[in-house]
C-alpha cells in the first residue's frame, strides 16, 4: 500500500512538471488557428509546428521560461537565418492574421515582418493583450484601419506598421502609449490631422510617418518629446508654419518635412539647434534666407530646394561649424555665391534653376 502511493505521488510529480515545461494546449491551438490562416509555399518554415510542446523547436516562437505561455513570435520574412540562406530567396507569405493571436495573454512581442503577401486588417483584439511591447508588422499589405483602442497597450514599445495599405486616421487613444518609444507608420493610406496632444509621447525617439495623406498643421506639442532624435513627417499633406519650438529641441537631430505644403517664414531657431539633417525642400516657404548661421550650425543635409525663396545667400553660411550637402536649387535667388567653405565644394547642382545667381560653381557674374 505504501509503496501504490508513493509510486501514485511520483507519477503526480512528475505530470504536473511535464505540464509546467510544455505549453499549455490553448496556445498551441491559437497558434495552430493563426498558422492556418497563412500560407508560405517556398521555405517551410510551418514545418517545425508540430508535436504537443509549442515551447519547443517551433519556428519564430518562445515561451516565457517560468510560464511557459507563449511570450514572443517572430517571422520575418527578410531574415539571415538558414532557411532563408539555403533557399537563396526571402519569405513571401499570403493570408491574414488570425484573430486567434489574441488569445495568447501573456504575448509580449509579435513581430510578422516583411512577408509582401499578408493582407486583411489587424485583428482588433490586438489591444487586447495587456504585455504586448512589440507590435512589428512592417511590409506586408495589410489594410483598414490602426485598431481605435492601441492606447490600451500601455506597455508598448514600439509601434510599426511601415509599408502596407493601412487606411484610418491616426487613433485619439494613440498618445496613451506613454511607453512608446518607436512609431513608424510610413508608406500607407493615413489620412486626417496630427493629434494635437502628440507630444503625451514622452518617451518617443523616432517618429516616422512620411508617404502618407496626414494634413493639418505641425502640433506645437511635439517639442514637449524630450527624447525625439528623428521626425520624419515628409510627402504629406501638412500646411501652415513650422513651430519654432522645434528648433529648441535638445536632442533633435533629423527633421523631415520635404514635400508637403508648408509656408511662411523657416524658424531662425532651426539654423543653430542640435537638427543635423534637416529637409525642408518642395514646400510654399518664402522670402529672404535669415542670415543668422554661426558656430551652432552643423548640417550633414540642408535641403532647402523647390521653394519660393528670394534675395542674397546667406553670408553668414560660410560661419557654419559644417555643412556636408547644401541645395538651394529652384527657388528665386539672386546675386553672388559667397566663396570659402561650404560653397568650395558643392556642385552647381547644389544652385541650379534659381533668378540671378552666379560665382563659382555657377558662371562668372558680370
């Protein structure tokens, strides 16, 4: 008798371990659901998805070590793993993205990059998943809308979802991502205005939403992000002035703005910031250059063609700290090119298709 029950204890040990190191069957049959709302012909990578331990050797997913739920997925399509070496070729996938994700709680990255193929909306129930950090659906061709409550995902990290056909406005409850550290929305459909409470994005570094049909004006709020190194906001719809305080942003270093309908008078403060690269070119800005460059000024990239600009270059360019590319192309000035650095180095390009300018790269003035 004694002997039945210790053997009965030890079998009662040793399932509830199998069971602690194996993950539990309702994520292995989320993840089974969300696998056969996808095809991927070339490279297999679905293969590995067998057995009754999701937790082990199946490709793109780990489990939290104590858990054992399912925490991370990532597939992506354009990989250096040797899959995709030995098929000489990167991923392509069709399909959807199963709503069936939303049923692993414990998920904190999902990562479904790059597959060119993978269309249909984003699961709404996304917002859902309360330890998401990461949500990377860059370069399919996903479409409808950002999921109106993302704001919920008060644990994420970074947003991107660059490279697809996602059509809505940029969600109200987007600014609740207090953690947000990453948005990229790049190359969709995003129409409507920038919420003018974007600058909630405290711990925001990049923010890149080029290629889209965002109008409205810049929100002054913005330069309330004290960590915002990148902001990408060219070829959309953007009109107004730009604030000048985003030239008073302490780490700032690239603002892209080209290609929108921007005007007025460019800030003088944006000239002596921290900005290292800064595109402002294919907008309606115009009058004079401000003649206020210094020590402070250091550009690898000052684009400032294609606008409607007049008078004399800006002597006080030749004080710059540095100035890599200059281009003052299609605009309306006239008058001298000033010698000494930059303007040694640059190529006529760099003044071409503006009112009377002449001097070295251009022809000798008369």
């Amino acid at each position: 008798m004694f002997s039945y029950i210790t053997l009965l204890a030890t079998l009662t040990i040793f399932i509830s371990t199998c069971t602690v190191r194996s993950c539990p069957p309702s994520d292995r049959a989320a993840l089974l659901a969300f696998k056969a709302a996808l095809h991927e012909p070339y490279l297999g990578i679905f293969n590995s998805w067998a057995g009754t331990d999701c937790c082990r050797n199946w490709y793109g997913v780990s489990c939290d070590m104590e858990t054992k739920r399912v925490a991370d997925i990532n597939l992506r399509g354009e990989s250096e793993d040797p899959i995709f070496q030995k098929a000489g070729r990167s991923g392509y996938m069709t399909g959807s993205i199963s709503p069936s994700i939303c049923k692993l709680k414990r998920l904190s990255s999902l990562t479904i990059a790059d597959w060119k193929g993978i269309s249909g909306p984003i699961p709404a129930c996304i917002t859902s998943l309360p330890f998401l950090r990461i949500l990377d659906l860059i370069g399919n061709r996903l479409s409808g809308p950002i999921p109106e409550d993302i704001g919920r995902l008060h644990r994420l990290t970074v947003l991107n979802i660059a490279d697809n056909l996602v059509t809505s406005r940029i969600p109200r409850s987007l600014t609740n991502l207090s953690s947000l550290m990453h948005l990229d929305l790049r190359n969709n459909r995003i129409w409507g205005s920038l919420p003018r409470d974007f600058g909630r994005l405290r711990m925001l570094s990049r923010a890149l939403l080029s290629r889209n049909y965002i109008g409205g004006t810049i929100p002054d709020s913005i330069s309330k992000i004290y960590r915002l190194a990148d902001l990408d906001l060219s070829l959309n719809r953007l009109s107004g002035e730009i604030p000048a305080s985003l030239g008073k942003m302490a780490v700032l270093a690239t603002l892209n703005l080209d290609a929108n309908n921007l005007s007025g008078n460019i800030p003088y403060s944006l000239f002596n910031s921290a900005i290292g690269n800064l595109n402002l070119s294919k907008n309606s800005f115009h009058g004079y250059l401000p003649d206020v460059f210094g020590p402070g000024s250091y550009f690898m990239v000052l684009d400032l063609s294609y606008n409607n600009f007049w008078g004399l270059i800006p002597k006080s360019l030749s004080q710059a700290s540095f100035i890599g590319h200059l281009d003052l192309s299609h605009n309306r000035l006239c008058g001298r090119i000033p010698a000494g650095p930059p303007f040694d180095h640059l190529e006529a390009s760099s003044f071409a298709y503006n009112a009377c300018l002449c001097g070295k790269p251009l022809g000798a003035c008369r």
